[in-house]
C-alpha cells in the first residue's frame, strides 16, 4: 500500500500511517470487543467496508483533504467505484467539499474532500 506524504504548517512532510488493505481481514485487537468489531465488519457489504476505511483516512487527512485523484491512486479504485464511495460520505454528512483546490494529473483544478 502507498504511503502519502502531507505537509505539516512548518512545510515539512510528515508520514501518514497506513490502512489496512481493504481486501484483507479488519485490524483487530486481542480483545473482546475488538474482534466482535472486526466480526461485524467483515460482515458488511464490501462497499460498506471501502466507506468505512476511506472515511477512516480521510480523517487522517484532516486539513489537507483529498482529491478524487489521489484517493483512486492511494487506493487502487476506479473512479467508478471512488466517486459513489465518496458520494455516500458526503450525503451522510462526514465528508464535504473545501474551499481548496489542487491540480489533477492533467493539470486541471480539483475539488478537495475534506472530513467534517
């Protein structure tokens, strides 16, 4: 899984730590109630789980937010299955569009998604 480097207010780059691979099992404690959480999500439809972890890292993210692009990079998804995962946080009201913008690939303005 890719790391992704974000700026800190002095401009240096700080880690971000990683997710757990969505394809694999949830992370889960030795603990009772960690592993009846982890049950329970690898019971949810996997779009379910994919929300779940890209709110998770959007969270993360706080201050800097995302593009479409570079949760489709960081992730491995197609925009057609990013953009609805997105959408539905942005209907549930985790996630909203910020005043920011960054280029695309292409060099185009993207709307950056930022948590709430």
């Amino acid at each position: 899984m890719m790391k992704i480097e974000q700026p800190d207010l002095f401009n240096t780059a700080t880690q971000l730590t990683t997710l757990p691979d969505i394809a694999g099992e949830p992370p889960a404690q030795n603990v009772d109630t960690s592993l009846a959480a982890a049950d329970r999500i690898k019971k949810l439809p996997k779009t379910k789980f994919s929300e779940a972890v890209l709110h998770q890292w959007l969270t993360e993210r706080a201050g800097y937010g995302s593009t479409d692009d570079e949760i489709k990079e960081y992730f491995g998804w197609s925009g057609d299955y990013e953009r609805p995962r997105r959408w539905t946080l942005v209907k549930q009201g985790l996630v909203r569009q910020s005043n920011q913008r960054r280029k695309s690939r292409s060099g185009n303005p993207m709307v950056v998604w930022e948590i709430v």
